[in-house]
C-alpha cells in the first residue's frame, strides 16, 4: 500500500483495514501520534489528512490513497511553527502525551477559523488532556492566531 505522509510517498505492507494509528507507528516508526484510547474518543492519536485534524485509532489506512498525511513529525508549516513556538511560551505542555494530536486539532481549527474565539476552540479541541492544561492550550491557540495575523499583515 502507498500513502503520503509529511510531504513523502512511502510504501508499505499492511492488510487495508489496519488503522493508520498502527501504520504510523509500527510500520512507518513515527511514534508521535500517540494511542489513547483505541475510539477516537481522546484525541491523542489527531493527525491532520489533507489539512483537517481526524483520529488516525479508527482510520483505515486504505481509505488515504491519494491523500495527504501530516504527522507531528512533519515539518512544520507557517500554522504548526507558530502553535509550537505559542505551545513554548505558554508552557503548555507537562506530561506531553497529547500534545502532538493537540497541536495538530489547532491547526486543523486555525486553518479553517484563523480567529477563533473561545468557543471556537472549546467545540473544535475535543481532545482529552489528562494534565488538564486547557487554559493554558486555548491561551496558546489565541497567541498563534495572532501571531500569525501579524505575519500577515
């Protein structure tokens, strides 16, 4: 099977209803995404595909082809570079574990809202945070959209 993941084609061997979580991490050794829960419930495992932030646990890898794959392995565009840099000034994360599907569901929000509110990001960012740093990763989400209003302006 061929998918697109982080801007390279890659091929691999797989049955085509494995999960992309499990292609990601055991076929392809890209460990960010991470299993939470195994139904798309917490969010840890968010990868963007074609820019829109979906739960790679209960995505069937087959159903990508032709589809663009972005991990938090992926180099960072303009959108992920500026919630990474927010990510560092707020100093969202602790333990960390969710934190890569978390940056990718803002970008996915930031793509679609490029100002959002704070309702905005509370029904965009279902993603579960055993940590409990919401405040700080909607503060964070709001610093990246006004940096990057800045950048545009």
């Amino acid at each position: 099977m061929k998918l697109r993941v982080n801007d390279h084609e890659t091929e691999f061997d797989a049955p085509p209803d494995m999960p992309l979580l499990w292609v990601l991490r055991d076929e392809l050794g890209l460990t960010g995404t991470k299993f939470g829960c195994g139904v798309a419930a917490c969010g840890a495992c968010t990868v963007e595909v074609d820019g829109v932030a979906l739960r790679s646990c209960v995505l069937p890898a087959s159903a990508l082809a032709g589809r663009s794959v972005r991990t938090i392995e992926g180099s960072p565009d303009r959108i992920v570079a500026a919630l990474q840099a927010a990510w560092v000034r707020h100093q969202t994360p602790q333990c960390g574990y969710c934190q890569g599907g978390m940056i990718l569901a803002a970008a996915s929000l930031l793509r679609q809202n490029p100002t959002p509110g704070d309702a905005d990001i509370d029904q965009a960012i279902t993603n579960l945070c055993r940590c409990g740093t919401y405040q700080r990763i909607r503060a964070a989400i709001h610093d990246a959209a006004q940096a990057l209003q800045g950048a545009r302006a």
